[in-house]
C-alpha cells in the first residue's frame, strides 16, 4: 500500500520525466575541448540553471570531465555554484555587477565581466578604496549591440582607464552575432574588430586572455578560438552549424505520463475552442504536461510523440496542464508514458519543426517535471 501510494503522489507531482545524460554532456564539452588548440581553454556557459537541465549536476559533471572556466548571467547563480566548485574554477559573472555588490565579488572569488566605461570605473574606485586590484573581465560590442563597451568607448578606457594601478582584467571579450550561419558576412567583421582591438590591450596587458567563440563560433575555426572559447548550446547537443551534420551526442529525453484513455465509440471535439476533432473508433490519451511546462514551445502547436518508437500526434489545443494524443496507430493500447524528447525526436528536430532556438527549447522545460540524472562513470578519453 504504501509503496502504491508513494508512486501517486510521483505520478500526480510530476508532469514528466526529464532525464538527462551527464555522461554525454561531458562527452560533448571533451569532444569541442579536444578540436581546440593545447593552450586553448573551453569553457561553459552555465546560466539560467544550465539553461534549465540543472546546473548543479552539469557544473559538477564537468568540473570532474576537467572544465575550469564557467559563466553564468547572475551573481546568485554565481554565489550558488561557488558553494561547489572548488577554489581553482574560475566564475565569470556576464551580467557585471550592481552597486553595492562590489564586495561580494571579492569575497566568493567571482570575476565581473564589465561592458560600460561606468561599470568599469565604479569596479575601479571600489578597489581603490579597498587598495586592491581584482581580477575583472572586459567585454567589448563587435557587431551584436548587445552589452559591451563600443569601439568609441574603448577609445576613451586606453585614453582616460587604461592607466588606473587597480585595473586588473584577465580576459577580454565580445560575442558573435551569426556564428550558426557559416557564411554570414558579420562573422569575419566582427573578428576583425576583435583582433584590432585585441592588439591594442595586449600591449597593456600582454598576458590578458582572449575569448570570442560561442559554441557555433567553434567550427567557424582556429582563428576564432584565441585563448578560450564559450559554449553553451553545444554541451546539450545542438548543432552549432545548421547547414553541417550534428558531431555531439543527445543529452536530454522527456516522456510524459498518460493520465486517462479515451475510447471514442463516436465522433468528437477535443480540446478548448473544439478546434480538434476524433473520429469514431480513436484511441486518445490525455498525458501529464501542458503550456505551463513549456509544451508550446518546445514541442510546437502540434506536438508529435512516440510510443515504443510508433509516432503519434497531439490533437486539439495544448491547455495549462496537459494535452492529448490520438495513439490509434500504436500496438500499445494502454501505455504509461508518451516520449516526446528521445534519441529519435531530438533537440535537433523540435529545432527545425518549430524554428525555434536550442536555447528556447531548453530552458522552456518546465520546472515540474522530475529531472532524473544519468549516473557519471569514471573518467575516458
């Protein structure tokens, strides 16, 4: 009894089961680290939760798989990782840092990535009243116009900044706009910019590290890679090149419980607006799982699944909380789960189907499901 009671309250807690491959995330991160160059570092990008996989789990992985560099947007998400990584991982804070926070940074050993000439100097007069001169990261616009110094701007830090005894930045960065379309003519502009610029603060600070690939920026090639490279997509299995045959491997299965059958002796609507309609003879099933855990998003309006490996299709409106298949072509009657994210429907081909971003599609996975982590054996080259 109590063991049936304890499977209830899962079913009816949970949405789904989210199941993610930590050995492939770190096959993935070695597989990107091992086309780089031997002084070339591969970070990862681990913000938003590890784009909602768990970044717990996933910086844990790959600190173990040998990764040292990790970046995330917020400082609690920063303040949170610190508590398990050890002292010789380094965390870069892309979202700089609120006045009044200044100390926390220092405290935690957390590097701020600064993008304004005013987030520069308010950094530089906290360490001056503190006498000291912390490590910090540079970023620079090259073409995205998103965060980061312009190109005037940084005329104005090697006029008035670059002087300042507290300054210590220990990368210099931008990001690229493009890089999933290999022939996108930004691309080349963009590491034009970034190598003049390059130039320029090397004379200042000849050991300062470098860092412009994303993880499509990787396979855009060597000369995009400098000193460190950043990937976030990637380490889920994305593709990084739309138009290239996919090199990484799947990391992320989802499934959802079936609730209810529904034999239809007569025709029928399904779903808010009745905009669905079961002919007489169907076999529906109403599964755990709607818009409010990203259904809409990851799988589409009309969500596609499969049972034992036969496809079947979503009928009718997605609601809040579930949505409903017609399994009709599937030999199992009464299944417990409906996969909608397997080694056949792949992060990839939700990609495509929907048009949508990897990065839309993973962190729309919804917090109710049950996240379940595959176990991380030793480790292999």
């Amino acid at each position: 009894m109590q063991l049936l009671m304890m499977w209830l309250h899962s079913m009816m807690s949970s949405s789904g089961i989210l199941s993610i491959d930590l050995p492939a995330i770190q096959s993935n991160w070695h597989y990107v680290a091992s086309t780089l160059a031997v002084n070339t570092e591969c970070a990862a990008v681990v913000k938003a939760n590890a784009y909602g996989v768990g970044a717990t789990q996933v910086v844990g992985a790959l600190y173990q798989r040998g990764c040292r560099n990790f970046f995330v947007v917020t400082l609690d998400e920063a303040l949170d990782l610190r508590k398990i990584l050890p002292s010789d991982a380094s965390l870069f804070v892309l979202g700089g840092l609120k006045e009044g926070s200044e100390s926390l940074f220092i405290d935690f050993d957390l590097t701020p990535v600064l993008y304004s000439l005013r987030a520069i100097s308010r950094w530089l007069d906290f360490c001056d009243t503190q006498n000291v001169s912390i490590p910090c990261a540079l970023k620079l616009d090259t073409g995205m116009t998103r965060l980061g110094m312009s190109l005037d701007d940084l005329d104005h830090f090697f006029k008035e900044i670059v002087h300042r005894r507290s300054l210590n930045p220990v990368l210099f960065m931008s990001h690229l706009a493009c890089a999933d379309e290999r022939a996108h003519p930004l691309n080349n502009l963009q590491l034009t910019r970034f190598k003049n610029a390059a130039s320029k603060i090397k004379a200042y600070f000849p050991n300062i590290k470098l860092s412009l690939a994303n993880s499509s920026g990787v396979f855009l090639g060597s000369e995009y890679h400098f000193d460190m490279v950043r990937i976030g997509a990637a380490l889920y299995g994305i593709n990084p090149q739309r138009d290239q045959v996919n090199p990484l491997s799947s990391t992320i299965y989802l499934k959802l419980p079936v609730l209810q059958i529904r034999e239809l002796g007569v025709p029928v609507s399904v779903g808010y607006g009745a905009v669905g309609q079961a002919g007489a003879g169907s076999r529906l099933a109403v599964v755990a799982g709607g818009y409010a855990d990203g259904i809409h998003r990851t799988l589409g309006l009309e969500p596609i699944g499969q049972i034992e490996g036969v496809e079947v299709s979503a009928i009718g409106r997605v609601s809040m909380d579930s949505c409903v298949f017609d399994i009709s072509s599937s030999p199992n009657a009464f299944p417990n789960y409906i996969d909608v994210i397997n080694s056949n429907l792949t992060l990839d081909s939700l990609i495509a189907k929907n048009k949508s971003l990897g990065y839309e599609v993973l962190t729309s996975l919804g917090s109710r499901y049950k996240r379940e982590y595959l176990p991380i054996g030793p480790n292999h080259d």
